[in-house]
C-alpha cells in the first residue's frame, strides 16, 4: 500500500518565525511558502472553511522536506505535548561534528535539553546525539552517526521520526499490519539517553524501530512505563500537533481498503486544485491516540 513518504508535517503558530528559525538557525536552503485556502483543503482536513499558510522546508539533497502549516481557520491552540507524553511527535536530523554544531546553535539561543550524549543500550549504541526545542516546543534531535563526527557542523538529512504512544501493539496494527511498514527491532529500556536536568521524565520505556517503505528514514515508537502527563491536544490545527504524509500509487483503492479496516477518514480523497501538487488527491485520517496520517497521490 505505502510506497514513500512525502513528507513529515506539523503545525505552529507563526508560520513565518518559523521558517525564519530553519533558515538562520538550522541553515536549511530550500525553503518555500504559500497561502492554500481552496475548497479541497477543507475535504482533506475535515475542517469546514479551512484556509492555513504552508511552508516547505528541505535540506539539500533529502528525499523529503518537513511540512509546516499555519491554521488561519479554525485558529488551534498548543498541544502541551512534551516528553513521556502520548502524541508528540520529534523530528531527528543527521548531523556532522555534532559537538561544534551543539555550540554554535547554543550560542545563538537554541535551547538544548542536555549536552551532547551517547545512546547507551539505544538502536545505536555506538552513536552520540542531543534533544532541543524548535518553534512552538516542537521537539527536535540531532544525531551524529561514527561516520560522522568530523569535518564541517551541520545538517544532512532526516534520519527518523519519533512517535510516544500509549500502547505500541496498536500502533503496529496500523502502522505493520495495514498500512505495510516493517519492523526491525524491540528493546526495552531504562534510558539514561533522555534524563535530563531540572526536568522529569519517567526513564522506562518500550520502544520498536520501523523502516518507513520506499525510504530511508525510520520511524521510532516510544512507549513510557508512567506517562509524564495527559495526552497531547492532538487536532491537528494545534501548535505543535505532527502528522506523517504517505505516498501511495491508488488513493481510492487504499481509502476503500482502509475504510473496511476500520480506518476513520475526514471524507472521500480529495483533488488538490492548486499550487505545485495540483492534480493530485489527498485526505487525512486519525489513527492511534488520535495521531493524524494523510495518504497523497501525486499528479498524473
């Protein structure tokens, strides 16, 4: 059924501040925006009247760029997501020289949750990486593979996305058994990687690594043993609410099998009439603890 992923998305409060932060900060030189307010936005999203400004935001040479939407209507609120807490969603990069690209970012007023560290008894073991803060407390890693820790600091491309949820099982159902991912490995730990100064965060936790089909980014699902909080306010117009786009080769087909899964949708696929995906369909629909997925047909 999922042939690639399009893109990783979220939404923010100030679409412009944010692609200001990706650009100065983050250097990333692909960088586009518009204003979509057609009459299929609100098909795809469920939300009657939607209108959002969009941006694009791509380092060089990756294979797909994160998507960040401003909802103008209906206007969302924050999230409150967080670490340990179910729904949130972080975005990690690949980097090189990690500790000179964690200074300089430092310096300019990035806020980092730790130093650098290694990724004791994690997926990758022999690898080194560090969590900090982007626009609107949406959560964002870089990690620094052994092949990686010299020549010039900076970004090279994403290397997987992390998902807290409240019972891995379930997401696998979705994720594996419908939707066609695949998984690679289990572990369960207690995690020295995510404790963190002045900041509580329940250190045990199931986690499961599934490689997205058609590419080479994973997907990390995080299941913590006592969640730090109540769920995440997941709509998907709130400040900080995630959602994975993936590609297929017949939306109507997989919308019908999807339907008869189970599958909730915001309605029918629905033609993008404008912009640079014009001619191609598109529809949302919520998954495990209320995390939103689109499927995308690319034009003809």
């Amino acid at each position: 059924m999922i042939n690639g992923l399009t893109h990783s998305g979220f939404a923010v409060s100030n679409l412009e501040s944010t692609l200001d932060f990706f650009k100065e900060k983050l250097s990333i030189e692909e960088i586009r925006s518009q204003l979509s307010d057609q009459e299929y936005l609100s098909k795809v999203t469920g939300f009657p009247g939607a209108s959002m400004k969009i941006g694009f935001v791509r380092k060089k040479g990756d294979n797909f760029p994160l998507e960040v939407i401003e909802y103008i209507h209906p206007k969302g609120e924050p999230t409150h997501s967080g670490f340990g807490i179910i729904g949130t969603q972080h975005r990690c990069y690949e980097v090189s020289n990690l500790d000179s690209l964690y200074s300089s970012l430092r310096n300019q007023g990035v806020k980092f949750l730790s130093e650098p560290r290694p990724l004791i008894d994690g997926f990758l073991t022999d690898s080194r990486g560090v969590f900090f803060y982007g626009p609107d407390d949406t959560i964002f890693e870089f990690l620094e593979l052994p092949q990686n820790n010299h020549g010039n600091p900076e970004i090279k491309r994403i290397h997987h996305i992390g998902m807290t949820v409240s019972d891995i099982p379930n997401a696998l159902y979705l994720l594996c058994g419908i939707l066609g991912l695949k998984k690679i490995e289990d572990k369960e730990l207690d995690w020295g990687y995510i404790k963190f100064p002045n900041k509580i965060v329940n250190t045990q936790l199931s986690t499961t690594l599934l490689n997205i089909t058609g590419t080479q980014v994973f997907l990390e699902l995080w299941q913590f043993q006592t969640p730090s909080g109540p769920p995440a306010l997941t709509a998907h117009n709130n400040f900080g609410s995630g959602h994975l786009c993936f590609q297929v080769d017949d939306i109507f087909n997989d919308h019908a099998s999807l339907v008869k899964a189970g599958v909730k949708f915001m309605g029918p696929p629905a033609e993008v009439t404008a912009g640079i995906n014009k001619g191609a369909y598109a529809i949302y629909f919520s998954g495990f603890d209320d995390y939103r997925f689109e499927l995308f047909q690319k034009p003809v």
